[in-house]
C-alpha cells in the first residue's frame, strides 16, 4: 500500500519506540520545478528501510545515505540538490529544480 | 528531533488538530506549536498566517531564519451510503491520503463485509454525524439518493464550513432536493456550494469511475483556487 503523509511519521515514532535508529528528511525549500512540495517527509531507519519521499525518486538513495551517517553522528544536516550534471559525483534532478533537505535525526 | 515532539506531533494529527513544529535550521532548535497555543506565541501573527494557508516554509524572523512544517488534519470524505459507489471509493481515498467514514442506518447496506478497514457507522446521520463533526477538513458526499439519509447530512454539511460538498442524484432529483433545503431555510448561496451532478464530468458509468469522479472533484476544490482556478500552492 502506498504511504501517506500520516503513516510515513507514524512509522518513524515506532521505528524508534522499537529501539531503532530514525532520521527524518523534510523538504524545506524548493527553486524551478521540484517533484515534491516543501514540507514532504522520508524517514529512513539505521537499516536503510526507507518510506515517503522528497523527490521523485531521484534523490532518495543520497538521502538515504546520508540519513544513516545522521543516525550514527547525530545532530542535523542539510543537503542541497541540483540538476543531474552540475556535479558529475552526485546524484541531482533531471527535471532541472533543485531542492534543499533538512536530514535530523530523531533522539 | 526529539521523539517527544514527534509523538506530540502524531497525537495532535490523529486528534484532527493542527500544529506547527518551529525548526531553526542552523541550531536544530525545535518547538511544536499546537493550534490552540498559537495566541501565546511569540509568533503568534506568523503562525496564524501559516495555519490559514496549510503551507511549510521558511520564514524570516526576529528568532532567524526559520522552517515551519505546517501539520492540517488529513482529508476526511464523509459519507451517507454504504452503496456500491461508495465500495470503490473507500479503497481509492485511501490510496489518495484521505480518510473514509461511510453512515448508512441500512444494516443490510452498511456492513463490514462489503466495506473491509472502512470506518462504518450503521447509523442515522442526524443521530451521528454530530458526534463526529464536520470541519473545513471535511468533505462531504451524500450518496444514496434517499432524502431521509441524505438530507440530514447535507443540512450539517452546508451549515458547516467544510470545503466540498457533493450529491448523486439526476437534475431531477437534485432539483427536488434544491426545493427541499430552500423551504428548510439555507439560501441559494448556501444551496449553491453543492456539487451536483457530483463529480467531474469524465464520462463516468460504473460505480469504480463515478468514485473516481468524485474524488477528481474532491482533489480539485482542495487543491484549486477557487476564485483563479490556479494551482493553490501546496500544503
């Protein structure tokens, strides 16, 4: 079943009630056309299991990365995302906006 | 985040009440602000502006730069008729996000066979719909062509601020209905918001496409301005 908005921060609170390790990316800012609006959530566990998004799918496998180092370090980050080929050595959006997410890790 | 405030934040949304969590982007500093306490605080006009709109953001303000990660109740369709329409809507809404409540007092219609995970109430709506209420989070559909099930529901609902209301029926029937609100009191004003025929026109003929009609309709008075017919800017 696809997650809802509602499910994707429930999930979070019983991932970590269950002992794990949560962090939420929220979208806080967007520029051009960007796939997902500001607010949209993904929550990753220490696993890698992810649900939610904050792209369509093209940025999710560099949050999730990056999630997993947030919930070993702690603390907050924030990722900033561009198009596919301004920076051959990372991922970006194809559909040419660019989106900034706030990576937190839920203690 | 602390899990604290992401219970609190999961309880007030369950609850049906809005909140705004303040996250300040450079310390990590954190503050869940429910919709009641939005007075209180030091960015009471902000918040109030924010809640109205439904839309996270960052802000400038005299705390810095700030993001505000609006939370409004989900979408709740509220139905009178376990109906076969209603069978294919419930499943579709879900999908969509929004939260189903179907009120139908005919036991042999409202039962939890032919509405499996369906909120259902085998109940008249005058009887129940007070109890759980309409709020400008509601839509409201009324769908089985009964005045004694549908009125009552479409009376709350256009006394209510809630932000669709819709009715099966044919011209005929509707116009029957329209005679009936006008001599219970509601202008045509009021008369006017309901949508009828429901749903948008997509040529529609079994009930899984009249529920995707409806839904259509639903999406585009939640996301659509209504005086532009421009894209609202998303919640």
């Amino acid at each position: 079943m696809l997650s809802t908005d509602d499910d994707i921060l429930n999930r979070a609170e019983s991932w970590r009630r269950d002992g794990k390790g949560v962090a939420i990316a929220t979208v806080v800012e967007t520029w051009g056309s960007a796939p997902r609006p500001v607010g949209s959530h993904l929550v990753i566990d220490e696993e890698g299991n992810f649900l939610g998004s904050v792209s369509g799918g093209c940025v999710e496998g560099a949050v999730v990365t990056e999630a997993m180092d947030v919930i070993e370090s702690g603390g907050s980050r924030m990722l900033e995302f561009g198009v596919a080929d301004e920076t051959a050595w990372r991922v970006g959006l194809s559909c040419g906006g660019r989106i900034k997410v706030l990576v937190e890790k839920v203690s | 985040m602390d899990l604290s405030l992401l219970s609190a934040m999961n309880a007030e949304r369950t609850a049906r009440r809005a909140t705004v969590l303040v996250t300040n982007p450079s310390t990590g500093a954190q503050r869940l602000v429910k919709e009641a306490d939005v007075g209180a605080d030091p960015l009471a006009d902000l918040l109030r502006d924010r809640l109205r709109t439904g839309r996270s953001g960052m802000a400038e303000t005299p705390e810095g730069e700030l993001f505000l990660t609006v939370q409004v109740p989900p979408v709740r369709i509220l139905v009178t008729g376990a109906v076969h329409i209603s069978q294919a809507l419930a499943p579709m809404a879900k999908i969509l996000g929004f939260d189903v409540i179907v009120v139908d007092p005919r036991t042999a219609f409202a039962t939890p066979e032919r509405f499996p995970d369906v909120a259902l109430h085998a109940e008249w709506p005058d009887v129940v719909i007070p109890t759980l209420g309409i709020d400008r989070y509601t839509a409201f559909v009324a769908l089985t062509h009964d005045p004694k099930i549908d009125d009552p529901g479409l009376r709350m609902a256009l006394a209510s601020d809630c932000f669709y209301v819709g009715a099966l029926g044919s011209r005929k029937t509707h116009g029957k209905r329209v005679e009936r609100l006008a001599e219970a009191g509601f202008t045509p004003e009021q008369i006017g918001r309901i949508k009828a025929p429901i749903g948008l026109n997509i040529g529609a003929i079994s009930p899984a496409e009249i529920a995707l009609s409806i839904l259509g309709e639903i999406t585009a008075a939640l996301r659509l301005d209504p005086a532009t017919g421009a894209k609202r800017t998303a919640a």
